[in-house]
C-alpha cells in the first residue's frame, strides 16, 4: 500500500512510519526539515507543512491511505497546526480522491470522554485540567474530530488518554462509546499499532474510538 503521513517526525509519528516500512508499504512523509528526518533515506519525503495545500498535495500523490499524527508541539501555546491542518488535508484528499485516513486524537475530543470515570476525576480534569493545563490542545482536537466528522472521507480518530513512552503492551482497551472506567494512559507504540492496524481493518471507520491500557 501507498501510504502518505502527517506529523510522521513527532513521537507516534515516527512510530507509524516504522510500522508502515516494517510491513513493505511505500511511504511518502511531509516534513519540514527533511535533514532532521531519520527516515529521509527510506521514505519518499515532501517538505513543507500542513498550512501549505501544494505541499499536502504532493505529499497524497499516488496515496491509497493517510495516517495524521499532528498534534501540539506545548500544552501551554495555542497551536492552530490541526485547527488549519486538518480542513486542508481533508481538502487534499477529497481532490485526489483518497478516502481512508486514521488519525491521532485525544480523549478530550468528545464531552462523552468521561462517563465512566469516578466523579472526582470527571471534576478534576473537566473543571481544571481541559480548562486550564490542556485547554488549547482539547479545544484543538475537538476542531479536529469536527472537521473529520464533516468531511466525506472514511475516517478513524483514535483517542488516548495520555501518552506514555514506554514499550507496546499488545493488550489494550477499545471502546467507541467512552474512555473505559480507570483508563488513565496508553504508550504511542500501543496506539500506533492500533492505528496501523486500523488502517486496513476499518472497524471504526466514521468513529472516534477510545483506546487506554
């Protein structure tokens, strides 16, 4: 498969990437500094970034699948990288005609996040942590989930909580309706490998989906 990926130099991004060359699929990658980029010798690399519509064009060409793995560089500054990244690669894809994307979200996306947590941490992160310590990141991804939802693409939002950088358990929770009871973290090498599957499985496609150890 010929799989093209957004945000593929952050943590996750470089994640999917190493799955993706793993399985012998040929990947193109949008990076800003291709020099930086430890697989610009494995990987077809486009430069540029997500504000720039030729750039993400370059980038589909040839694409039968789009993995997004944006997100905010600091909790602390308002980062409009999904808020007008995403619109733009939705844009791209529609053009080309590409329809399958799996992108990294968050659990802050959807009110419904918290259901089944105990009712002081449901406080504790609705009335202090999403307003305050997370507020720019949660009303980005919420952006995010809004503009996937909008578009007609066949779509995954895969939504951790946080994200730890330790080693792929291979046993996690999967939920659609809300983030299980306790589910509090989730490695990136987890969740890439959720996302790396579920770019062919599509069991979730049109869906956010919850996903924590």
């Amino acid at each position: 498969m010929k799989i093209a990926i957004f945000g593929a130099s952050g943590a996750t991004g470089r994640l999917l990437v190493e799955r993706s060359l793993a399985a012998r699929h040929t990947v193109t990658a949008l990076v800003r500094t291709p020099a930086k980029f430890a697989y610009a010798d494995r990987v077809r690399v486009v430069e540029g970034d997500v504000f720039n519509q030729a750039a993400i064009a370059a980038t589909l060409e040839g694409a039968e699948g789009v993995f997004s793995a944006l997100g905010a560089k600091s909790p602390f500054v308002k980062d409009d990288a999904l808020e007008r990244g995403i619109p733009l690669i939705v844009r791209g894809m529609e053009a080309a005609g590409i329809g399958r994307i799996v992108v990294l979200g968050s659990a802050g996306a959807l009110d419904s996040a918290l259901d089944r947590q105990p009712a002081w941490r449901r406080w504790l992160v609705e009335k202090i942590v999403y307003t305050t310590l997370l507020k720019w990141p949660v009303e980005a991804q919420r952006a995010q989930f809004k503009a996937l939802e909008a578009s007609g693409l066949d779509w995954t939002m895969a939504m951790p909580p946080m994200l730890t950088n330790g080693p792929a358990r291979g046993r996690i929770q999967v939920d659609g309706r809300a983030l299980p009871r306790h589910g509090s973290r989730i490695s990136r090498a987890d969740v890439a490998d959720f996302m790396f599957r579920e770019l062919e499985a599509r069991e979730w496609v049109g869906k956010g989906v919850y996903v924590c150890r």
